[in-house]
C-alpha cells in the first residue's frame, strides 16, 4: 500500500513509522521525488507538511533518531536555582 500514499503528510506519517521499527522501503528517495513533483499539478504544499515528510524521509529509525542522544547543555545562567 506504500505506493499508494501521495501526500507529504500521509507519506510522511508512514515513513516514520516504519523507521520507528527499523524499516524503510528501498524506494525511499523515488516516493519522497514523486511526492514533490505533485505539486506541479495540486499547487504547493504547506510548510508543516513538506517538514513532515523531510522528517519520515530522514529518520532511519523514527523521529528520536533525528536528535543527538544527549540534550545540549544550557549555561549556568539559564538555569533557575530554587531557594
């Protein structure tokens, strides 16, 4: 049914998921290609939903892998001490 998901929003959805469990179809680039090209004949499509699809694209396995494994470390300055 992967072939059949044409929009940014449903494709991206889907491609997050399967990362989630470690999968991404072989086809991966040509789906994300002919997902863009679409716009050519609907119009374009909304920020949130291209950023949605280049997330499924890019996330080999779901959307954590998209962020550095520890949080970065704030300054002294913005960390609020309790008195």
């Amino acid at each position: 049914e992967l072939a059949q998901l044409r929009t940014p929003i449903s494709l991206g959805w889907t491609l997050l998921g399967l990362g989630a469990w470690g999968l991404k179809p072989t086809n991966t680039e040509e789906l994300v290609l002919a997902c863009f090209q679409r716009q050519e004949r609907y119009g374009p499509y909304a920020l949130p939903s291209l950023a949605l699809l280049l997330c499924g694209a890019k996330a080999e396995e779901g959307l954590y892998s998209l962020f550095p494994a520890s949080p970065p470390q704030l300054p002294a300055s913005f960390i609020h001490h309790q008195e």
